[in-house]
C-alpha cells in the first residue's frame, strides 16, 4: 500500500525524484535518516521540557543543512529539464510550481528554527562573567 502511495503522489504532483532520485537527493536522503532523525526526538524533548538552552547550537546546524538541501531540491525543480526522465516530471511552470509548493514548508520551518535560534532572546543570551 505503500508502494501504491507512493506512484500515486508522484503521479499527481509529477515528482520523479521520489521514483528515481538523483545521486545527490540519494545523499540527502542518507543525511536525512542519519543526522536529522535523531535530531528530533532530542528537540521534541528540549522544546517540550523548555528551559533547555543547549538545543541552540544543535537546532542551528540542523536547519542550516536542511535549509541548504533544500535550496538545491528547490533549485532542481525550478530549473531542471525534466523531458529526460524516466518518471513524468513537470513540465509547466504551473506543475514546477505544485511541486516546488510541496516541498517549501520543508525549507520554511527549518528557517523558522534557525531564526529563533539566531534572533530569540531567550536561546541568544550570552552570559556575562565576572573579571577577576
């Protein structure tokens, strides 16, 4: 059922990285399973307990390597000729921009993060420490 899930999203979106991804995506993916995974149950933790101040460095390098993979799947989209591939891709501006629509919030909530993490000033507090 999965597997039907899957040829239908790519099908209707037009989205043949999902059905023969690019060996760049296929690192991404890697990355993904194991460098962002396990980053999520130690957020889910930091952000729900609160208080906890450490999760600032951990939360920036996450949404900046999420942030600068998605740039390049955004890229890809946007510009890549797709009339080459095995799987039906976009192929009008409007289908790029279906597509490209789907794959944003992956990017903004990252941004999200990181601007919190870099602006809040709760997580930028910098102690101040006493000079002897």
């Amino acid at each position: 059922q999965l597997t039907e899930l899957l040829q239908w999203y790519a099908a209707t979106f037009k989205d043949p990285m999902m059905l023969q991804p690019p060996e760049w995506f296929k690192a991404f993916i890697y990355c993904e399973a194991l460098l962002q995974l396990p980053f999520f149950p130690v957020a889910v933790y930091a952000f729900l307990k609160g208080g906890c101040k450490w999760i600032r460095t951990p939360a920036i390098i996450y949404s900046t390597h999420v942030a600068t993979t998605l740039f390049a799947i955004l890229a890809h989209i946007l510009f890549h000729d797709f009339s080459k591939s095995k799987h039906l891709g976009p192929q009008t501006q409007r289908e790029r921009l279906v597509l490209l629509s789907i794959y944003l919030p992956y990017l903004l909530i990252p941004l999200l993060i990181l601007f919190t993490m870099l602006y809040n000033p709760y997580y930028n507090h910098v102690e101040k420490r006493k000079r002897k």
